[in-house]
C-alpha cells in the first residue's frame, strides 16, 4: 500500500510537469503543424485595464502610442473603474491624442470594467492588456496577424519577466516552459493557455463573463473554444513585465488564479466533451497543475513511512534501499528549497527554482481553500514590482 500510494503520487507530478510536455511534443511534431498566416491589420481596438496605477499609467499610454500600428486603425481605451487615485485624471489629458477614458467610482472588478470597456470597443479585434506590462513594438502587429485564419477566434502572445534575482529566473524559466507547451497545442489546433495581458480576440464573439469569475482570461478562451473557433499562441508578440518585488506577492497572484482554475473545473457542463484532443489539454495543462501539491504530500509521506516501517520487497512495495533514496531525492530538493532564497549568484539564482516550485504548490492549496470557502474575491489587487 506504501509503495502503490507513492508510485502514484509521483507519477501525478512527474506527468504534470515531465509526461505531459513530452508526450504533447512529440504528437505535436508528428501530427501537428505551424499554419502561415498573411499579413493583415484590421481596425484594433486596446483596453488596458488600470486600477490605481498612476505610476505607471502615462508611461503604459506613451509606449502604446508608439507601438507599430496604422494610427487611423487603433483604438486605445483605458478601463479604469474604481480607480481613487491620479489614474483617470493622467489618462484624461490623453484626450487630444486619441485616448478614450471609462471610469466610474464603483470598483466593481476587473471583469465588469473589460465588459464595459468593450461597450465602447469598435475595433474587429480588441487586445487586452494591463497597466504595468510593456509590449514589444511590433506585438500589435503580429498578435493580430493570425486572425487572416477565419477559424482563429483569440491570439495569445508570449510574456516574458524582467528581474535578474532568483524569483525573477525561476519566472524566466517558467514562462519559456509554458511557451513551449502552448506552441506544441497550437500546433496541434488550439491552445489552452493564455496570457491576460497580451490576450486578443474577435469582438463580436466576447461575452460578458459572469460576476464573480476570477480568471476572465481563461473563461474567455474556452469560450471562443466553446465556439468552435481556435486559440492560438503567437509567440513573436511578446509582453514583458518587472517580477513580484516581493515573492509572497506572487504566490498571492498564483493563490488567486488556481482558485480560478478551481472554479473554472467546478462547472463540468462547460467542459470540451466533444473534443477530446482538447480535454486532455485541459485536464493535463490546466486540472493536474493545482492537483500537484497533493502528489508532492502523498510522495513524501509515504517514503517517510516507508523508511520507519520498512515494508520489505523491491521498488514496488517502497522497501529497503528505494525508500532511503526516495526519501533521499525529496530532502535534497526540500533543502535546496529551503536556502535557495540565500545562496549567492548565478547558483542561488538557480537553487531558487526548487523553492519557487514549492511556494507555487503552497499558493495552490491556498487557492483551493480560498475555491472551497468562497472567501477569493474576483475583484483584482495591484502587485508591486521592481521598477514600477
């Protein structure tokens, strides 16, 4: 029983992280294929979403107004509901160069400010973005380019993180990890995973989310998947942003998305059936990550067990020598976890990456409890980063 209950635990975490990524490449790359697409720029419409973001708002607008894009095509609307700080009066004094403001006292979150942002939308293709990320000077032109293909109904682009300590590297990795795994599903139809501050699509297929949906970036996805039409990655349209000033910060913003996760899973009837290609994306890019902390429990309590027990036989019944190791692997990796915070240079910058993952695994059991207690709220909080 020892030996079945880690075997299978660690097989939840070597799948989510290791099997997944390599199964998915190599169908990827034999059935799958990278689709040319020509060359289009339809009337653009860019919603950035700010909530007390002063410091950075007029920054935000100056770099969009650069970006690489017939003026006469884009439009630029800042939704900026239930700002109490200088945010809507920096955005106003863009009025003579085409800046459109939509703000009310109200906080009502950011998915009732996109909503109303959209209203205002004339643009085919409306981007959304957010106040602190910065877009490549050509994202606008290529993030829209896919949509030339009718079945493209949304565009995601490639984020990157600016940030040279070991949160900011564990991050680095991560991203280039996930940009991987969303190229191979876009090769084989469709991605499952996007990012909220470089995420395009259609406007006439966008519907209000619900109140009280926490990940409106997800919820929209599957939505232009329930649709019948393709999420697409486009990594050439990158977005940057500086990392969490604080690495509590960003297991807060990973506790809130897996309670998103959560709630997104919680409602079966909105779930591809009919796809299974496209099921087993979900379930293996998006329900097995928050399902990793309890692999990572199960693993190390059964090898601890096992080492006090002593079960007896061979690698199946964790006896002997296979619990010592087993036990063995997980103290290094809980240890390196533990100092990888305080090592010097280039070494504790990757020894973070053990404890990167393990406070990202805490974070999804907070947003479990927060998914079950109902106590995540939808509304979003600004996170303080380096060189905001």
């Amino acid at each position: 029983m020892i030996g079945i209950v880690f075997w299978a635990s660690a097989a939840l975490v070597a799948y989510t992280y290791a099997g997944y990524p390599l199964i998915l490449t190599v169908v990827a790359r034999a059935f799958g294929r990278d689709r040319p697409y020509v060359p289009s720029t339809p009337k653009l419409t860019l919603v950035i979403a700010a909530y007390n973001e002063q410091a950075v708002i007029g920054r935000k607008l100056d770099e969009t107004l650069a970006l690489e894009y017939p003026a006469e095509l884009l439009q630029v609307i800042v939704a900026a509901d239930g700002s109490d700080d200088a945010t809507a009066s920096i955005v106003a004094d863009y009025a003579d160069r085409g800046v459109e403001l939509v703000h009310r006292p109200e906080r009502l979150g950011k998915v009732a400010a996109i909503s109303r942002a959209m209203e205002w939308a004339r643009g085919e293709v409306v981007l959304f973005s957010d106040a602190n990320n910065r877009l490549g000077p050509n994202a606008l032109i290529e993030i829209v380019r896919p949509f030339s293909d009718p079945s493209v109904g949304a565009v995601t682009g490639r984020k990157g993180v600016v940030g040279a300590d070991g949160l900011g590297f564990s991050e680095n990795a991560y991203w280039r990890y996930e940009s991987h795994i969303r190229r191979m599903e876009t090769r084989l139809g469709t991605t499952v995973g996007v990012n909220g501050e470089v995420f395009a699509m259609r406007r006439d297929l966008f519907t209000p989310p619900p109140a009280g949906v926490i990940n409106d970036d997800q919820w929209l996805a599957a939505e232009v998947t329930r649709a019948g039409h393709r999420v697409v990655f486009r990594p050439e349209a990158v977005s940057e942003e500086p990392v969490s000033s604080l690495a509590s910060e960003e297991a807060e913003r990973r506790a809130r998305m897996v309670a998103g996760q959560y709630q997104a899973f919680s409602s079966p009837s909105r779930l591809p059936w009919r796809r299974p290609l496209v099921l087993w994306m979900l379930a293996s890019h998006k329900l097995a990550r928050p399902l990793v902390p309890f692999g990572m429990i199960g693993a190390l309590a059964a090898a601890v067990t096992a080492v006090v027990v002593d079960p007896g036989g061979g690698a199946a019944e964790l006896g002997g020598g296979w619990a010592v190791g087993a036990l063995g692997v997980q103290a290094t990796f809980y240890g390196l976890a533990l100092v990888g915070g305080s090592l010097p240079g280039r070494l504790g910058a990757v020894a973070y990456v053990p404890r990167f993952l393990v406070t990202s695994n805490v974070a999804a059991l907070r947003g479990l409890w927060r998914h079950l207690s109902g106590s995540q709220a939808a509304a979003w909080q600004r996170a303080e980063r380096t060189g905001s």
